[in-house]
C-alpha cells in the first residue's frame, strides 16, 4: 500500500472512529439521562397514585380509583397504569377488580420480594418503559397506613405497575443527537482536511524520493527532490538533492562509461539494473588486479597458466574450458590447458587448428567468437560431437604487442548460457590484466633462449650448460644413474675453413648440428661447445650406449657429403667419451676427461670414437 492511500485511510478511519465514539459517549450519556428521568417520573408518579388511593380510601371514594387511572393517563408518555391488591388486603377487603390482580411475572416476584423492578420491552413495534413499585406498610410518615390496613408492619400491601411510551423519547433524542452528528462531521471533514495537509509534504518527498532512488539504482542520478517545507522533511530533500549531485558526479560517470560497453555481457538481472552492473564490472575489476599483482609474482609461464586455470575453475565455477598458447610467429597453436574432457589428448576444437591456426576464426579474425547467438559462426567448434548434448563456446583472443598471443576457449550447456551472461566481459578484464605479465614473461623466455642457444645451429651453447648443469647433475646422483659424455670435434676443420673459406666451414658446422639433432633423443641434450666441438649429453646411458650413439654419429657425418663451389666435401669427427660419476666426481671433471679422450682418438688417427680409460689421463699429465 502506497504512503498515500495510508494516508487517506488513516485520515479516514480516523474520522470515522472519533465520529462513531462521540456519537456512542452522546447516545449512551442521552439514554442514561432519560432512563434516570423516566425512572424518577415513574415512582413520583406511584407515591402519587398511593397517596390518592389512601386519600380514596379515607374519604370513602375508593370506588372512583378508574377515574384517577384516567387521568394519570394523560400524563404526557404513560401509557399503562395498575394497582394490584396484597395478600394482607385481598384477606381485608376481598379479591378486588379483575384489573387488580397480578399477571405480570415481574409484579409476581415484587410482590413476593418487596424490591422494585424495571424492564424495557417492545410491544407492537413500541419501546415501553415498564417499573413495578411495591407499596409497604408502615406506621410512620403520613398517611399512616395501619389506620386503614389492619396488617403487621412491612406487610405488602400491593404494588403498582406503570408503562412509560419511549417513542417521544427517543424522536427528542434524535432530534437532540442530529445536530451533534452533524457538527462532528463536520469536524471529520475539517480533521481529515488537516491531517491531509499535514501529510502532504511527507507524502509527495517520499513518492519522489521513491522515483530518484528506482532511478538510481538503474545508474540514473538525475533525479532531484522538490523540497515542500522548511521543516525535516525539507532538509531530507536538501540532503537527497546533494547526495544525488555527488554521485552523479562520481557513480553516474563510471556508470555511463560502464553502459557505453554495450548490452553484451550483462546479466538478465542487470538489464534494468545499470548500477548493480557497474558495481559487479568494478568487483571483477578489482579482483583482476589482484589477479594481475598475483601472477606478476610467479616465477614462470607455467605458474602463471596455473592461477589462470585456477581462476577459471573456482572464481568464474566453469567445468569447460581450454587455453592456447600462440607462438611468436604465430604458425602453430600449443593446448596450455583443456579442461571437461575425459582424454587429455581430446580438444573442444578441430585438431587441425593446431597445424593451422589461420583455420581458427579467434585467431584469424583477433576477435571474440562466439556461438551464443550464431551457433554457426565456427565449423571448427566439436563440443557438440562429445556426448554431452548441446554446447556453445565463446573463443576470446589474448592480444599481445597488437597479435593474438593467446585464445581462451569456454565451453557452456544451454542451461549454463543464462548463469553465465557476462562470461565474455569479465574473462576479458582477467585476460587484459594477465597479458602484460604474460609478454613480459615470454620475451624474458625468449631472450633467455637467444642467450643459451647457438643463432648459428640453434643448440644450446655453453651458457646454457653453466646454468643448467647442476639440476642435472642432482638428478643423477639422486637416480643413482649415469650421464653419458660426449666430445665431438670436427677433423682438420681449419683446413675448410682456409682451402673453402668461412661460408663452407659454417655449412660443415650446421650439418654436423642436424646430424645431432637427428641422433639424440628427447631427453639427451646437444651443445655447440665452441668452434667446431660439440658436446652431447646422455642421461641414463651407461659406456656402451654411449658408444653406440657416438659411432652413429660419426659415421652419419663420414657419409654425410657436403656440396661446395669447389666440388663436394666430406668430413669426419672424432668423438672422446667419458660417464658421469663413474670416471670422475664432478661434472666438470669428466668433461675434462672426455676431452682427453678426444685428444688421445685424434692423436692415433682421428676419425673414431674413444672412451675414456684412466692410463689416458696419465699420459696426459706425462705430456
């Protein structure tokens, strides 16, 4: 119920309550003053008609007691009068008149009681006033009844009946009520003329207060309060008024900006609701820069992707999703993360877009694609082909110095759809926050790379070694394994370089470098050591596997024929091995080693691969 119609029905009610009491308080002080006259006209009227009954009897005229009867009839209301005889005169004087017996129940017990009774009752559509008044005998006062009566004293000599008409009464109270009826209406109608002025500022602030506040809460802080009085209620409009200019100073921008984003994004609830929009748009603001000074602090790629992935699974509740990762030059699509799918190896998408990702509308088009409402806007989109009924998915890119560095896949039933309008929107603000660290992180990778590989072969160079060797070296003493050392030299290289010139040695050098490429495996690790050695590093791989490797590779290059301006050219390697921790403590050490088996395989002949014994070591130290 609105403040206004309270108002009208308190004032309403109000009137009508007071009007109802006074008229009650007047009707029942009216009757109460004419019960308590007629009731004093009616004994008045039974001690007179006792009084000249006696006198009838003294004077001897009792026969004439019915022209008495008359002519207490006249008296203005009366309508009924009977004197009926006691038990102590009918035993006097006789039964008396039919007129003169009791008939009345009420003039029974007063007559066997000697307590007057009263009644009112209705006969034939009149309100009658009926009393029944004893007569007593006594001696004392005047007449003395005993002078007639020969009765004990307090015998019941009789009792009289009255009946008083109310109906002139009651038309005088009407009459007598009328005018204070009247005049209480009028006083209602002043009352509530009052009360509604009184109300009326309360009422018309509210109902604007109640306009500006609907408004606000939709983002809109225009609205403005009329200010009615000087009291209170003016000073809340005051204060509305100044509270609203702030905010539309304040809110009411970033509201505006927040609405210029378009309708896209925003939840069913918020549709109407600008400023419920904005507040959770600045929640997921803020909660991604936390988000961002989190994985500012994480140590790499991997750490970060993490807090991604965990982000996407507790703060957004999302089951579907997968991440790729673009490379710099944007040729290949690496799956960072994929979640929903029973296989690890399964994506929400055509595997295709791994091998080209121009096949990707996200990359092609570094935009947002979604399927929400263009279920056909991507043929590469399989998430309809899994068995879990129908999907959509939104493919949002993370731009990276103006490309796609990387596309963030979310995956929705229908049933998800209306819970997760503003996915699109929000993700973004996390994507934004991440993609800087992200790019700093990998330039970081990629200057590191560039540091520790060899721009001419693209293997790992010494640098890399010095960082990487101790972790290595732990993990095979932890294992209790060995690591299989490797130096490789190229025969007479210097020769290439002066007979063929620095363009041919360098074609030996990067064809001695895909050879190893071809021959280690995942885990072994080729290294350009310097000039033309290379060092090959083979985890678990005891003297005869690495003597095995290294004729493989030295044979590769033997037969390997390199075509120069000069004709074709063949070379060959001499390989020196040594195995960490068999022949030596410490990694360095064994190097050492294989270098002096190197030494010794180009000291009788060259092309070969020796493995080091510790007589070499002697010879070495004897030379």
């Amino acid at each position: 119920m609105t403040l206004r119609k309270k108002r009208f029905w308190f004032t309403m009610i109000t009137s009508v309550v007071m009007i109802v009491l006074f008229s009650i308080i007047t009707i029942q002080s009216f009757n109460y003053f004419s019960q308590n006259t007629i009731r004093e006209q009616a004994r008045m009227t039974a001690e007179m008609l006792r009084v000249s009954l006696t006198e009838q009897m003294r004077t001897g005229v009792i026969s004439e007691r019915e022209t008495l009867f008359k002519r207490l009839r006249t008296i203005p209301g009366l309508v009924d009068v009977r004197v009926m005889r006691g038990e102590p005169v009918i035993h006097q004087y006789g039964v008396g008149t039919e007129g003169e017996q009791t008939k009345l129940d009420m003039e029974k017990r007063v007559m066997a009681t000697g307590q007057w009774e009263e009644a009112f009752v209705q006969e034939k559509d009149h309100t009658i006033y009926r009393i029944t008044i004893p007569y007593i005998a006594t001696s004392t006062g005047t007449p003395n009844c005993l002078q007639c009566h020969n009765v004990p004293e307090g015998s019941i000599n009789g009792v009289v009946t009255l009946g008083f008409s109310l109906d002139s009464m009651q038309r005088t109270e009407l009459f007598a009520i009328a005018p204070l009826i009247l005049l209480l209406l009028v006083f209602g109608v002043c009352l509530g003329y009052f009360l509604k002025k009184l109300f009326q500022p309360m009422v018309t602030t509210a109902e604007q207060l109640k306009t500006v506040v609907e408004n606000a809460e939709t983002g809109d802080f225009s609205g403005r309060i009329t200010a009615t009085s000087t009291d209170e209620i003016g000073e809340i409009s005051t204060h509305t008024n100044m509270l609203m200019e702030a905010l539309e100073q304040s809110i009411g921008k970033i509201s505006s900006r927040i609405q210029s984003l378009g309708e896209h994004g925003r939840r069913e609830g918020d549709k109407n609701n600008l400023l419920a929009h904005t507040v959770r748009i600045v929640d997921e603001m803020v909660g991604a820069t936390r988000f961002k000074l989190a994985v500012e602090n994480d140590l790499d790629l991997d750490e970060i992707y993490g807090r991604l992935r965990l982000v996407l699974q507790q703060h957004f509740g999302l089951k579907n999703f997968s991440y790729y990762q673009v490379d710099n030059n944007g040729k290949h699509l690496k799956p960072v993360f994929v979640e929903g799918l029973l296989q690890e190896s399964e994506l929400w998408c055509d595997p295709e877009i791994l091998i080209n990702p121009e096949v990707c509308r996200c990359k092609r088009v570094a935009a947002c694609v979604s399927s929400v409402d263009n279920p056909l806007i991507c043929n590469r989109f399989c998430g309809n082909a899994k068995g879990l009924g129908e999907m959509v998915h939104m493919c949002i890119p993370m731009m990276l110095s103006g490309h796609v560095g990387g596309i963030l896949q979310i995956v929705l039933s229908e049933d998800e759809v209306d819970q997760y309008t503003d996915i699109e929107q929000t993700a973004q603000l996390y994507l934004n926050q991440a993609a800087p660290v992200i790019e700093a992180r990998q330039l970081m990778q990629s200057l590191k790379n560039t540091a520790m590989r060899d721009p001419m072969t693209g293997l790992y160079n010494r640098r890399f070694i010095e960082d990487y060797i101790e972790n290595l070296t732990a993990g095979i003493l932890r294992q209790k394994t060995n690591l299989g050392i490797l130096m490789c030299d190229v025969d007479f290289f210097k020769q290439v370089n002066d007979i063929h010139g620095h363009d041919v040695g360098d074609q030996v050098i990067k064809g001695l470098a895909e050879i190893l490429k071809k021959a280690v495996r995942t885990s072994d690790l080729a290294i350009r050591f310097g000039g033309e050695e290379f060092l090959v590093l083979l985890p678990d791989t005891d003297s005869e596997g690495c003597m095995i490797l290294a004729e493989r590779i030295r044979l590769a290059l033997k037969e390997n024929v390199f075509q120069t301006p000069q004709g074709p050219l063949k070379k060959t390697l001499s390989i020196g091995i040594s195995v960490f921790p068999k022949d030596g403590n410490g990694f360095w050490e064994c190097v050492k080693y294989s270098d002096i088996a190197l030494y010794h395989a180009k000291e009788h002949g060259r092309d070969q691969s020796v493995l080091f014994v510790e007589e070499m070591r002697k010879d070495k130290e004897q030379y």
